[in-house]
C-alpha cells in the first residue's frame, strides 16, 4: 500500500483529489494534508482541508499548515473558479480541532524519514512547502519515493497567459527547486489535465451514487464546472492508484524565474533521461469511472 502525503491549496479540484484518497483505504494510506496558499488564501486553504476530511468522517488524519505566499516571488491573485471561500460557497463546517504545531515542511520530513522509499508526495497547488521541505533536508529527495505533481504546460499554452500554468506561476522558485532536486518526478500538467473534462453525464453519476460525499462531490464540480470543465488535481491522484490510465514521456523540464512575460513558463524538451515524466494522455472514461466508482 503507498503511503501518501497531499500537499494542496483546497480548492474544488483539490477537495475532489482528496475525496478521491479517503475512497481508496485499500490502495493508498494517507499520511496527512498539508495546506499552502493558491487558490485562496492559507486560513482559507487549511480550513477547507479540514472541512473536506470532516463531511468524509476522517478526523484522524493531520492537517498541517504550509507557507502563506511564495518562497520569492511575490504572491499572485488567487483563482475564482472555487468562489471567495475556495469551495463554492457550500458553507461546509469546520471541526473544532487543535492545529497541529508542527509545519507542513517538517511534516513531509518527519514522514519521509519514518517511511523511507515508501512515501508519494503529490502537490497539486503551488510548491512551496515542498521546496522549502527539500531545502531544508538535503537527503529527502532520494527519502521519498516520488513527487508526482499537478503543475505547469510542458507542450502546450498555459492558463494564466500564454505562458504560464497556474500552480508553476504561484511559486516559479519553489517549482524549479522540485526539478531540480533529484527526485523521481511525474508531471500532471495542462497537456494532461485539459483532456480531463467533466460532462453533466458525471455529475449525474455522482448524484445517483447517493453518499454523502458523492452528492458533494457533485455539488462541488457543478460550481466549479461554470469557469473551469477540467478536473486537474485528481488526475494526480489517479495516477497513485491506477497509472495505466495515463501515458507520458521522458523529459528535461524547467522553469523560467527571470521577470518578464515568460516568468513562471515550464519548458521542457524530450530527453530519455530527462528529470521527470510528463504525462500528455489520460483514457478520460476510464479516469472518470474510477473517480465515481471509488466515491460510490
């Protein structure tokens, strides 16, 4: 079973990616969730995570809070697809929990030294708290199983502007630390996650499914589905679970941090020993009767 650590900016897509974890006890054992500012701010993000892990009655595992902006660069707008709270307004409660002490940097170090080998660390928002983890501990990168990311535009235009995807752009410094660490690395990022498009036909599904957390699954992707049709962050997610429903390629990726129009751009050129795997094809069919078929 892999042992894995969530490091997320809830979020719709990121809240989907999270359900998606709690559904699979028997595949995955999910260590904790970290939180990092992206598509709403840090309060906001850690509140959400533990809204979600308290409408799916998973209280048990930590949430850690992570870095408030990016670890150079200023900070970015936040996105607006996930509404002025993150997860469309649907007014989740937040438990009465103490929150931990401990960062999410030192959390995914603390996990990795207790689980050598053994650990997936998927970010899917900003990567900040992973570099700052990286930076900090020399020897994690070979700890860690695998970084397998939500993030950038290898072969294909971004979504904040031509250039730039909107995870890299959050935190371009923290992103090429994680390229250039050593770090078995897979890449979700638009080239991939633009074929994953959510269909009214899924929500439907969801609905029927019944549970609690299908129906706000639901709920959830219908916000989200007015500005964005693509579910992005449990792509990443699928892959720990079931990478035959993805293909890629081998490949040498960076990312451009000089200011300019391009600041924040992934550039990536196909190389057999390349640092990392950029997934470029998903069976969407397949993608989507896992997700459903797990909440069910």
């Amino acid at each position: 079973m892999r042992k894995l650590i969530i490091d997320c900016d809830p979020g719709i897509d990121d809240a989907l990616a999270i359900l998606l974890a709690l559904a699979s006890r028997t595949d995955v054992d999910l260590l904790g969730v970290t939180c990092v500012r992206g598509n709403v701010a840090l309060d906001k993000t850690h509140a959400n995570a533990r809204r979600i892990l308290a409408a799916a009655g998973r209280l048990d595992i930590p949430v850690l809070r992570g870095l408030a902006g990016p670890i150079l660069s200023p900070a970015r707008a936040e996105a607006k697809a996930h509404g002025t709270d993150g997860l469309g307004g649907l007014d989740l409660p937040e438990p009465e929990l103490p929150v931990p002490e401990m960062t999410a940097a030192d959390f995914i170090r603390q996990q990795a030294a207790l689980y050598p080998g053994e650990v997936m660390l998927c970010p899917i928002g900003p990567m900040s708290n992973v570099a700052v983890a990286l930076l900090s501990d020399p020897l994690l990168a070979g700890r860690l199983h695998s970084i397998v990311f939500m993030g950038g535009a290898a072969f294909c235009p971004g979504n904040m502007n031509e250039h730039a995807e909107f995870n890299f752009l959050g935190d371009p410094h923290a992103a090429q630390v994680v390229l250039q660490s050593g770090a078995r690395l897979v890449m979700f990022g638009l080239d991939v996650t633009l074929q994953a498009k959510i269909e009214p036909e899924h929500l439907d599904r969801l609905r029927r499914n019944g549970n609690r957390c299908s129906v706000l699954a639901a709920d959830l992707l219908q916000v989200y589905a007015a500005r964005d049709l693509h579910l992005h962050d449990p792509c990443a997610l699928a892959w720990a679970l079931d990478p035959s429903l993805f293909h890629g390629i081998q490949a040498r990726v960076h990312v451009i941090t000089d200011s300019g129009a391009t600041f924040g751009q992934s550039v990536a050129t196909p190389d057999p020993a390349g640092n990392c795997l950029v997934i470029t094809g998903v069976d969407q069919e397949r993608l989507f009767d896992l997700l459903i078929g797990r909440l069910a």
